[in-house]
C-alpha cells in the first residue's frame, strides 16, 4: 500500500518516501498511542503558550475523531 495512491503521476519516488512507506503496517498498530501522545503534546504547548485553548481544543477533538474512526 502507498501512502500518496494514485496522487502521484511519476513513476519514480524519492527513497526516503517509499522507506517512510514501508514502515505503514507497523504504524497501523500503533496509531491509537501516537494519537495519545499527539493529544497530550497539544496540552503542553498550550500550556506553555505556543497555541491558544481553542486551538488545542480543536487538535486534540480532531485527534480523538481520527482514533474512533480507525478504531470501529
């Protein structure tokens, strides 16, 4: 599986893209923690001031929507 598709018209991929690509079965399995490290790296920036509350509120319900997707 690729990670851009039908997206790409040229037949020739950079190699960093298609090593990154290899790795997406692995990712699979670990996106529910990537997505909860992503949430509680948005609440630290926000804390520290790098991004608003609304802001942080926005990322992190997005992030929640990208798991229960993934996960049903």
């Amino acid at each position: 599986m690729s990670l851009w598709g039908g997206r790409v018209a040229s037949s020739v991929l950079d190699v960093d893209f298609s090593l990154l690509n290899r790795s997406i079965e692995v990712d699979r399995h670990l996106f529910e923690q990537d997505v909860e490290c992503s949430v509680a790296w948005s609440r630290a920036i926000q804390r520290s001031n790098i991004i608003t509350v609304e802001e942080q509120f926005t990322m992190e319900k997005a992030l929640l929507e990208i798991k229960r997707e993934w996960t049903e």
